[in-house]
C-alpha cells in the first residue's frame, strides 16, 4: 500500500510540475514574440581579379555585408517661450525668455558591416632581383565620415594566401596591386580599382 501511495504521490508532483514548466513556456515565448526582432540583411559580392602592372601578382576575392538596425539613445533638445511678469513702482513689466528642455529619446540606426576577403597570387617568387620578390595588396577604405584607412597585406610565398579584414559604415573600398619587397609594395602598382 505504502508503494502504490508514493507512486501516485510521485505522479501527482510530476504533473504539477510539468504544468509550471507549460506556463513558463508559454510565457516565454509570448515574450519572446513581444519583442522586436533586429532585421538583419547580408550581401555578397565578388571583386576581381586584379593584377600588378607587371602580371606577376594577382588579387581576388569577396565582400559579404550585412545591415544591421539597431536602436541608438540620444538626447533631445527643444526650447519654448515663456513669459515672466512682475510690478516695480506701480508698473508692470514682462520678459520674454526661452525654457530650455531635454528628453532622452530612441532612434533606429542603419549600420553596414563590411568583410573583405582576399586572394593574393605571388607569380614570380623567386625573381632575379631580390627588390620585388613579393606580391602586395593595399586597400584603401574610405568611411562615411570621410575618415581613410588602409589595410596591406603581402605574399612572398609561392603558393596563394587568403586575407581577411572588416570596417564599419563604408563610402567606397579600393585595392592596389604591386609588387614589392618584404616590407612595402615598391614598383608595378595596379592603381586603384573599386572593391566596393
């Protein structure tokens, strides 16, 4: 007897507890569905190839971006006009004068992630002349907020090497390709050509 009261006890809490375990569920996920998903787009395209004056090095590759909408607190500033009146002398006299007010506010903001990948082909790596052994690509990335950075990458190998760097908010994106030495690009420059 003591076995069967104990199982049906034990059976009675199981069903309790999966019927909170149900409820909490079920919460959750009304407030999951409550809350306003982040849109998110992405977009892949290639570039390339490009070569060095010379044909000897060679850059290939791909930009993924993604959009992302996110939510950016800010201050908001607004003025009204009053009017302060008071007696002097039997006389009235008022003043115009600005109240200055401020709200802390939401708005969503459109941010653009950009990833550049890259191939850099090192056709001639073991040249006569020491000067220009290496394959060099330069990017130039210019921001939104007319800010320019540059990201290089080089290969004195004989075999292909992948690179890979990312910017935030980007206008245009422009590599060129040389060739070089093992620490900076020297001779046979490409030019800019447009990535992005």
């Amino acid at each position: 007897m003591r076995i069967v009261t104990r199982t049906l006890a034990g059976l009675g809490t199981a069903a309790v507890l999966t019927a909170g375990i149900s409820a909490t569920a079920g919460a959750a996920n009304a407030a999951t569905a409550a809350a306003p998903a982040k849109a998110q787009t992405t977009t892949t395209f290639e570039w390339g190839p490009y070569f060095s004056a010379d044909h000897k090095a060679k850059a290939a590759g791909e930009v993924v971006v993604k959009v992302d909408k996110i939510k950016v607190g800010h201050w908001k500033k607004w003025y009204t006009w009053h009017v302060k009146c008071w007696k002097h002398d039997g006389k009235k006299f008022c003043k115009k004068y600005q109240k200055p007010h401020k709200k802390w506010v939401f708005k969503w903001v459109e941010v653009k992630h950009y990833t550049v990948h890259s191939t850099l082909w090192n056709k001639k790596w073991y040249p006569t002349t020491w000067k220009q052994r290496c394959a060099w690509e330069t990017f130039k990335v210019l921001h939104n907020d007319g800010k320019v950075t540059f990201h290089s990458f080089d290969n004195c190998h004989k075999f292909p090497k992948d690179f890979t760097f990312q910017a935030k908010n980007v206008d245009k994106i422009w590599v060129n390709v040389a060739r070089g030495n093992h620490f900076k690009p020297l001779a046979q420059h490409s030019g800019w050509k447009a990535v992005v």
